[in-house]
C-alpha cells in the first residue's frame, strides 16, 4: 500500500504547480505519514476501531485520487429542496461549484490562493496524509458583524468513477467578531470502497456563533474521517451535531479549544447503525481560561453486529476556574452482536469547577414495550416508539429550529 502511494504522491508533486514552501511542506507530512501508517488498536486513541485492519479489510489495495482535471456532473437531485441554502459542492473531492448568491458580496470572502502555515499539525498520520495529499484548500471568511441570511450546505458526493481510492480535502473557516455561520456537511455516496480524510479548521473571533451540522444518513461501501479543530475566543459559541449513519465506516473527532471566556462549545451526537457498520465519535474539549461551558450528549442505537464508540475527554487548565462541563453517552443494544465502548474522561487541574460525565448501554425495556402493546401497539410499533423517543431528547439540542425540523424529517423523528 505504501509503495502504490509514494507513486502517487510523486505524480501529484510533478502534476501541480506548487512553491518550494509548499513542496517541502507536503514531503515533510508524506514522510510522517510512511513512518506512522494508518491508525491501528495499538494506538490509544485507535483502540475500538482499528482504521489500519478495516481498511485492509473493506478496501484491500488503495490508491491516491490524483486526477483533477475532470469536471463532474452536478446531479442536482441530492440537493436538500426544503431549505433555501448557499452551496459548496464536492465530487470524488473535486469542488465543482461555489454558490453564495443569498449573500452580500462584501461580507464574505474565499480565499483559495492559501499558503501552507509554517507550523505542523502533529495531531495524527491521517493529518499528515491530508496535508500531503490535498489538491488545494479554501479558507471562508465570515466578515465582522455579519450573519448570512441562508445557511452554508457543503456536499460530500461520490460517484461510481470512483473506486479504492483516498480523498483529501481541506476547508478553513474564519467568523470574524460578532460574525456568524450555520453549516451543513451533507454526505451522499454512490462510489463504493473508498477513503475520505478530511480537515476543517474553524477560528471563531469574539461573539462569533457557529452551528455545524453533519449528516451521513445514506446507506454506502465507504469509510470516512472527520477531524474539525476548534478555537474560540471570548464569548463565542459553537454547536456541533453529528448524525452517522450511512457509511460502512466513519470516525468524527472534535477538538475544541476554549481560549476566550465565557466560550462555550455544545456537541451531541447519534448513532443510528444497521448491520455490520463502525462509528465513531472522539471529542476533546480544552477548557483554557476561567469561565466557559461545554456540554456534550450522545445516543446510540445499533443493529446486528453494528460497533460505536464515544471517546469523550474534558480538559480543565489550572487556569481555568468556574468551568462548567456535562458529558453523558447512551446506547441502545438491538442485538447480542452490537457493541458499543466508551471512553470518558476528566483531567482537572483547577479546583472550582463543575464537571460531570456518564455512560450507559443496555436493551429496550420489555416492560416499556409490553406497556405500549397493551394499548393497542404493535410489537414493531412500539419498539420504534421508543427508539424514536430515545433519539429526539439529542434532536431537541439543537437550537436552530428550521435545520432541527430538517433533521427530523430526515430521520422520521415525530413529537
């Protein structure tokens, strides 16, 4: 596998045009990565799902995309018609159309002309991967003071064209003060046995707000990884909600960092597996200065030989006095063959905090189930009674009331 990407990664420096900067830049993460490889179990933060076995498993021999040079066919039908929105599009991890017709012209700006920073993310080998493989990455800028009128949909779209291959991509995002952005990730693969890496870098100034949303509901052959870095400075909120789903595998890590006070950072997440599918979910808050607030709830509901994992850590500086940080992680067991680990954890150094974590997994009450069949309810019935109701508590979280219906629609969630 290695060999097959060092000539990839060769074709990629001859093809594109790129500085010495930026030559050394990605010769320098290709090399971190070879040393590392894919994430394996024996890694702690790998431990439930070994990337490096399920790839050789569900991929077998994989390959770099490395071809750009091929427009692809917007297939209009996966957009989201119920909600009026601004679009980034991606296909096999080419951006095909930028549209923010909704919006002031003036009042954000895409850059896509980004130098390399200087520093190196020593975060994992899959982020040394993306550095040296992305084709080019785009930074969006939200202005000061201002609030788009329509949210941003980014769409993840695959399509039969690609097989076996890895797909890279880089956003960066930057809400100036008192700015704000609402923010779709919207998934749809008809590709099958591939690998999408993927690196968004959010910087939220003072008073900023960001809500992020990511939706993978459509059923796929596909493994994915989602790392979103967060900073935040004095007073910014930001929301994250996952929804997986769909993909055969997909590991979403949050890194939050709360620099600023009174920041606060919200993430709550569902699984909602089939058969034979792996989630995860790995979330790290950083509590860095006095007064801030984090608060995180995920629910899981798995099926036959369905795996999740929740990983939730809350870090407390000694600087970092009156935190206030919530964790609680539930699952639902649908069969003896589901599996669901999670690991919490606090690392406190200050002494006037309130922090609070807890985990608990089991199978559907049978009495709950006997109670409704008694009034009238089918068996089938009453199970997704329950499971529905399970999920709407992390449905209820969100605080955007149109992309809260969205998702309930999404989900056949009913009050």
């Amino acid at each position: 596998m290695k060999e097959q990407l060092k000539i990839d990664f060769e074709k990629i420096l001859k093809k594109t045009e790129l500085s010495k900067k930026n030559i050394s830049f990605k010769k320098d993460h290709f090399n971190k990565f070879c040393d590392s490889g894919f994430p394996s179990k024996k890694l702690e933060n790998w431990k439930f799902l070994d990337l490096n076995q399920i790839i050789k498993k569900n991929i077998g021999e994989i390959s770099f995309n490395n071809d750009y040079s091929i427009t692809n066919k917007i297939d209009t039908s996966v957009f989201i018609d119920c909600l009026e929105h601004n679009k980034i599009i991606f296909i096999n991890g080419r951006i095909e159309k930028i549209d923010f017709h909704y919006e002031d012209k003036n009042k954000i700006e895409i850059h896509d002309d980004i130098e390399v920073e200087n520093k190196s993310e020593n975060i994992n080998s899959l982020i040394d991967l993306n550095n040296a493989f992305s084709n080019k990455y785009y930074k969006i800028l939200v202005k000061k003071d201002y609030t788009p009128k329509k949210p941003l949909i980014i769409y993840h779209l695959t399509n039969e064209k690609m097989k076996t291959k890895i797909i890279n991509l880089r956003l960066d995002f930057e809400l100036e003060q008192s700015s704000s952005l609402k923010l779709i990730d919207f998934f749809d693969d008809t590709s099958d046995k591939n690998f999408t890496n993927i690196f968004y870098k959010f910087d939220l100034k003072q008073d900023s707000i960001l809500k992020n949303y990511k939706i993978d509901k459509s059923l796929n052959k596909n493994l994915k990884y989602f790392y979103n870095n967060i900073d935040q400075e004095k007073n910014s909120i930001s929301e994250t909600f996952v929804l997986s789903a769909g993909s055969n595998y997909f590991k979403n890590e949050i890194n939050c960092n709360l620099k600023g006070e009174y920041s606060s950072a919200f993430i709550n997440g569902i699984f909602s597996l089939k058969e034979n599918q792996q989630h995860e979910i790995r979330s790290t808050i950083n509590h860095l200065v006095e007064n801030t607030k984090s608060y995180q709830l995920i629910k899981s509901v798995l099926g036959k030989n369905a795996k999740a994992a929740y990983q939730g850590r809350i870090y407390v500086d000694s600087k970092a006095q009156k935190t206030d940080g919530y964790q609680l992680s539930k699952a639902i067991l649908l069969d003896g063959t589901s599996e669901f680990n999670a690991k919490p954890e606090l690392e406190i150094y200050a002494d006037d905090v309130k922090c609070s974590h807890g985990s608990a997994s089991g199978s559907l009450d049978e009495n709950s189930i006997f109670y409704l069949m008694s009034r009238g309810l089918s068996y089938k019935q009453s199970k997704e009674l329950l499971i529905n109701g399970f999920m709407l508590d992390v449905v209820e979280k969100i605080t955007d009331a149109e992309i809260k219906n969205l998702i309930k629609n999404m989900i056949g969630l009913k009050e």
